[in-house]
C-alpha cells in the first residue's frame, strides 16, 4: 500500500492495476481539494465515517453541494467538475478508473497547479 500524503489529508493506495484504482482517503475536518475535472477518469466515492460536502456541476456556475454520510455514495463522471469538502473527519473509498494523474485543477487553496 502507497501512501500519500496530502494538505487537507492523506490518500492510501490500495489497487491500482490496469482496469481499476482503489484508494482510502482521510480528509481533515475543514480541508477540502481542488475544484477540478477529470479527462478520462470515472470515480464512484463511498463514505465510510464522518461527513462530506461534494460539490458537482458541469460547469462552475452550475455547481451545486450536497452533504454525504456513512454508507452513502455518489459516481462521478469524466468531465465533470467536482470538489470535496470534509464538514468533519472523513474517511472514504475511492473506486475509479486507472487514471492516477488525471487532475486538471480550476481552484486550489494550497495553489497547487
């Protein structure tokens, strides 16, 4: 297992092989990545303790936020703009495609390009 660490938390590799990348995210209560979009990758995202605000939309002005909780989940889709936002401590799953550097970020906090 590959450890990452992160700004807002930490991402542990858990699968990656050529059909499929799993992950175990860890995002501190308040932290949140890049607003961003991917080219090619599809993610499902699996809650597994805490709270998570998802922001999604076509386009920034279109995005919208919603709150999710254990055992809830949500896929997104290739294209599709996207932010997560921990409401406190959250600890979820990460099932995607293979695509580990597909990230095209819009807005950062930590002005990562």
């Amino acid at each position: 297992m590959k450890i990452i660490e992160k700004p807002w938390g930490r991402e542990e590799l858990l699968e990656k092989n050529t059909k499929y990348m799993m992950k175990r995210l860890t995002m501190f209560k308040g932290c949140r990545c890049s607003l961003q979009y991917h080219e090619y990758k599809t993610e499902t995202i699996l809650i597994i303790t805490g709270s998570l605000k998802i922001t999604t939309g076509n386009n920034i002005k279109e995005c919208v936020d919603k709150n999710y909780y254990p055992g809830d989940s949500i896929t997104i889709e290739k294209h599709i703009i996207h932010r997560m936002e921990a409401i406190e401590e959250c600890v979820y799953i990460e099932a995607s495609t293979p695509e580990l550097d597909d990230v095209i970020r819009l807005k950062d906090d930590y002005e990562r390009k």
